[in-house]
C-alpha cells in the first residue's frame, strides 16, 4: 500500500504529489491497477477467443449462473433453512448443532453427488462404467439417515451424561 | 483501529480511509447517499458473531496452500494427453499453450498421482470454497458497491474468481459423473475457466495477502481452538466490514465453524478417495461410478468405455482380428497366436483416468519396443495407435519415443493371468507407464510407428 505523505514527504515532493495524486483519483495503489488490468485483460481475451465457439452462450450463462446460484440462491435457502431451524429449537442451541451438522452433510453429499442420485447421464455413464446410475439415490439416504442417526445417539447420550452429571451435583 | 459504523444511510464510510473515495468524488459520494431501500434492513440482518476477517483467513489460508496443487495438477493432466501430438484438448489455446516436453513414464504412478490429486482435493475443498464465500458473502451487499474505480475494477475480478472457482467446481463435479447437462465442451471450458480462475486468485492474493497474515495474527490459533462457544465473541469491527454491525449471540464456536468445514472436507474425502484405491476399500467410494466393481475374477476392474458404447463387433475381433505394423515403408500383419509367440512380459501398472480414479493391474504382452524393432523402425520417433473403433475422440492415439522405448510398455493381451476381457480391449491394448487411461487404446487394430528419420 502507498505510505502515507507524512512530514518527511516534503523532500520529494513532486514524485510523492503525482502518485498521491493518481492513488487518491484510482483509490488505490498503482501496481493494483496493474494487476487488476492484466486479470481482466486475460479474461477478455479468453472470452474473445471462446466467442467463436458456437457453444459460448451456455458457457457464459454458466459462469454467470454459477455465482447467481450461489448467492442469491444456494445462500439465502440455507441460511432460511437456518433461521427457521433456530426458531424451532429456540434456546436449546445443542439440540440445534445436532441436527445442523447432519443436515449440513446431507446437503454437502447431495450437491457434490447430484448428477449420480438424481441421474442426470444415465446413457454415458453407462457407456463409460456399464452399469446404471441406480444405486446412488438410496446410497445417499442411507449415509444422510445414518449421519442424523450418529447425531441423534451423540445428542441422546449427551443429555444423558449431562442429566447424571447434574443429579451428582444436586445430591453432593 | 476506530472504525465508524455505518451511518444513517447504511453507508460504511470507514474513519480510517480519510474519506475513501476516489475521483470523480461527487458520483461515488452521491452514490453512497442514495442507497437504494432495503440496505439498512438487509446490513442489520447479518447476525453470525463468527464472521469476521480471522474466520476468512483461515479458510482463505487452506485454499491458498490447496488451490494452487489442484491448479498445478490440472495443468500436469493436460501435459500427460500429449499437446505436441495436438491431442490434449482443447488443441488450439493460444497464448496459453504449456512448454512442450515428453511426459515421463517413471513414476508408473505420476498420472495416477496427478490427476487422482486434482480430482480428490477439487472434491474435498468443496466445503472450504463455500465456507470461505459464507464468510465474505455479506460484502456483495455493501452499500455502496464502490467508492473509486479500484473498487470497481477489483469487485470485477471478483466476479471472476467466484465465477470461475463455481464454474470449475461445476463442471468438473458433472464430468467426473458422466452428466454433461452443460451442452458445451468439458474441455475446453474446463481449460480456459482454469485460465480466468487462475488470473483472478493470483491476483485476489497478492492484494489480499497482507490482510491474511493480519487477520491470522490478529487471534492464536492455539487460543481460538481452545476458545467454547459460551466464550465465543465476535471480531472487533474491520476495515473490510465483514464483522456484523449487529451480531446475535454465539450458536457454534469458531473452533466448531472450522471443524465444520473440516468435517466437512472429511466426509467428502472419505466417499471419495476410494476410487483411487484397489482392493476392499474401493467400496468407500459410495456415490462415485468408480466406487463398484463391474463384474468380479481377473476382469473384474474398472472401464471408461464399454465394448458395446465402441461399436466393436464380436466378429472383428474373433479369429479372423490381425494387427498392422506400419513403419518405414514396411507393413507386417499378426495373428493373435504370433503375438503370443512372441516374447511376453508382464509388468504391474497402474491404469488411470483423469476422471479421479485408478487401478493398479498386473498386465502381460510384447514390448511396444519389440513390435517397432519388427516393423523396421528400431529408433521411433512416434507411435499413432489406433483402435476398431469407428468414432469417438481417443479411437487413435500418439506415442512419445519414451513411452514406445519403455521396458514395461505393452501390446497387452493378457491381465492378472487371463485373456483380455472384451471391456478391457480383447484381442489386444496398449498399456503405458503414467499414461492417461484414454490414451491406452483398447481394441487395438494398427500401430503406425514412425522413425526419427522420418520427421
């Protein structure tokens, strides 16, 4: 980052005046300007170039839809998902962080795995493997019943600690 | 360092930055003061006491050690499809294009190695990728958007590197499960988008590096770890505003918002790696194609192309199949019964794709190099394989002399004991150390070898 003009900035003042003023008119530092040219430059130049690919509207669309998706959509619905979860549960903030952790890898699985459980290829995966997208699904909703299940045990024997932690107490 | 909070019109015009704004001065202030409705509401929704620039440093920093190995290995994955034969995709990139070398054949696990890599931690840094964006995402709701034009030029590579890490995140995750919903080329979106991601996250570290070792200086790992929720409070306001203005009290730990992330990366990791692994374990791959075996004996491994989707008929590849040898002028025609007369060898090699998984077999057949000696080209310069197949974009492929001169590379007839089975290529496959699956040509009909005389 550009220093600051301090009192010793006086000596030279002509150089440190002309980059103070290109910093204070850009609002940044000139070597930013440099870097963030160069990275636009490149992505121009790859979507000059990917232009004439005939299929360059669905890339775009994709590139664009990809940020779209997750922020105004990916975001908002699970932080929704959130905040209705937390009105549910109120106060009981560990009930709560027993079903968000499962349910947060339930999602994970099923966005990183979508194209197998929900089938989206069924004619190349199996030209590429020989066997169909079938299994997927029920695989998916065995681990997800399996992590609420593992949360539920942890939670139930949790509260049962804490319950004989607290009649221990309460009788000493 | 005293940061104002944002004033009546939502507006973060931080103390620190004098004013902050660049020229023209009137438009940028003039736009900070006609926010539109609904700013302030959506500024005062940000409630989780957790964000804040140490929870983004930590993220950030996994990415910054990670990305760069999926991007360096991607980029390795492209050099082994052998650009100098134009038969790393896409062909024509430009500028872009790698120094040309002949990718190694030692290790005979480097492909596996490389591409099992990009694929695994592309995969595992999903969780990390969306935890690092939760973490800034209140930024994309400023108000204002910018306050000079290096705002506005830096929020454009922004976009860019956001863009660009969902879209290869997107692409790579439906290539990886035959599901091309896309309706473009995988390759050469996956090519150039690693070209505009790259750009971007070079960048976006070199400006943001200094605020990464701040922020991670800011609060000790040590002490954070071993911080509990109840004692969980939020960031002390930052320059960059990514501490809530008015934060609700603590659900989860930062220690617990870091396990969660990592927990995350586990469970993926876990489901995924076993497509890189032979024997039991390969099972653990769940949702993966890879993660089940085709069928069970000594044929029972992975393919990446059915003899069926080929189009290879049973009867172009019964008795009557004969191999070509081209070389120098000279052509030579084989039986399966000569191939077999001829020396064998048998070497263990892995077999891997750049779809993420691999195999380690034990393969037998003659030398590459035993077939260019009878064909007449004892020095080869290239070897162009080519298959029964009639279509598809690796029915040939090219050889480097090392690939064709290297001992254990094959015209494979045989694995783990017994004949190919008609999956894996009968009457015959090439098998070549640390070569990409694809360019392992199944159903071999012709070998065009060429000599270094030849040009």
């Amino acid at each position: 980052m550009a220093e600051r003009a301090g009192p010793t900035a006086g000596r030279d003042r002509p150089t440190a005046g002309r980059a103070g003023r290109l910093r204070a008119a850009y609002g940044a530092a000139p070597w930013h300007l440099v870097l963030v040219t160069a990275v636009i430059v490149l992505a121009g130049w790859v979507a000059l170039r990917l232009a004439q690919e005939a299929t360059f509207g669905r890339m775009l669309l994709w590139f664009v839809g990809a940020v779209i998706a997750h922020d105004l959509v990916l975001f908002p619905v699970y932080a929704s998902a959130d905040r209705v979860l937390r009105a549910v549960v109120r106060d009981r903030v560990t009930l709560l962080n027993h079903l968000r952790v499962p349910a947060l890898g339930t999602a994970l699985l099923f966005v990183v795995y979508s194209p197998g459980i929900l089938r989206w290829g069924e004619t190349t995966h199996e030209a590429a493997t020989g066997q169909t997208q079938r299994p997927y699904l029920v695989r998916w909703l065995v681990l997800s019943a399996a992590l609420f299940l593992l949360s539920g045990a942890t939670y139930g024997l949790r509260a049962a600690l804490g319950r004989r932690g607290s009649a221990s107490r309460a009788r000493r | 360092m005293p940061v104002s909070r944002p004033g009546p019109s939502g507006s973060g015009t931080r103390a620190t930055d004098a004013d902050g704004y660049g020229a023209p001065r009137r438009f940028w202030r003039g736009l900070a003061q006609h926010a539109p409705p609904g700013v302030d509401a959506v500024e005062r929704s940000w409630r989780s006491p957790l964000r804040g620039p140490w929870l983004t440093a930590v993220y950030g920093s996994v990415l910054l050690v990670a990305l760069p190995l999926v991007i360096i290995t991607g980029l390795l994955d492209y050099a082994a499809y052998g650009p100098q034969f134009d038969q790393a995709f896409p062909t024509n990139v430009g500028w872009l294009r790698l120094p040309a070398f002949d990718w190694p054949t030692r290790p005979s696990w480097l492909f596996r190695v490389t591409q099992g890599l990009h694929v695994t931690l592309g995969i595992v840094l999903v969780p990390v990728v969306l935890g690092k964006l939760w973490s800034v995402l209140p930024k994309l709701f400023d108000w204002p958007p910018a306050r000079s034009l290096a705002q506005v030029l830096e929020r454009l590579t922004l976009l860019l590197l956001v863009g660009g890490i969902l879209f290869q995140i997107a692409t790579g995750l439906l290539n990886i499960q035959y599901s091309y919903v896309f309706g473009f080329d995988f390759y050469t979106a996956h090519y150039f988008g690693a070209w505009i991601f790259t750009g971007a996250f070079v960048a976006h570290v070199i400006i943001k590096f200094p605020r990464l070792v701040t922020a991670l200086r800011s609060r000790p790992l040590g002490t954070e770890l071993r911080t509990p929720r109840a004692a969980t409070r939020p960031e002390p306001p930052d320059p960059d505003g990514l501490v809530a203005a008015e934060p609700g009290p603590a659900t989860v730990s930062r220690r617990g918002a870091v396990g969660l992330v990592g927990g995350g990366a586990l469970l993926l990791a876990v489901v995924t790696i076993g497509q890189s692994l032979d024997g039991p374990l390969r099972r653990t791959a769940l949702l993966l194609p890879r993660g089940r075996q085709p069928g069970t004996g000594p044929n029972g491994f992975p393919v990446n192309r059915t003899v069926a989707a080929a189009g290879v008929r049973p009867e172009q590849t019964d008795a009557s199949w004969r191999l070509t040898l081209r070389g120098g002028g000279r052509t030579v025609t084989l039986d399966r019964p000569g191939l077999l007369a001829m020396a064998q060898h048998t070497a263990d090699l892995p077999i891997s794709c750049v779809e993420g998984w691999s195999t380690r077999q034990t393969w037998t057949g003659v030398r590459l190099r035993d077939l260019a000696a009878l064909a007449g080209v004892a020095d080869p310069a290239s070897a162009r394989v080519s298959s029964l197949e009639k279509a598809g974009l690796f029915r040939t492929a090219v050889l480097a002399p090392n690939q064709i001169l290297d001992p254990d590379s094959l015209l494979a007839l045989r694995v783990n004991g017994v004949d190919l089975a008609p999956d894996h290529g009968y009457p015959a496959r090439v098998i070549v150390p640390a070569l990409p699956g694809v360019h392992c040509t199944k159903w071999v009909a012709e070998i065009d070898f060429r000599g270094q005389a030849d040009g």
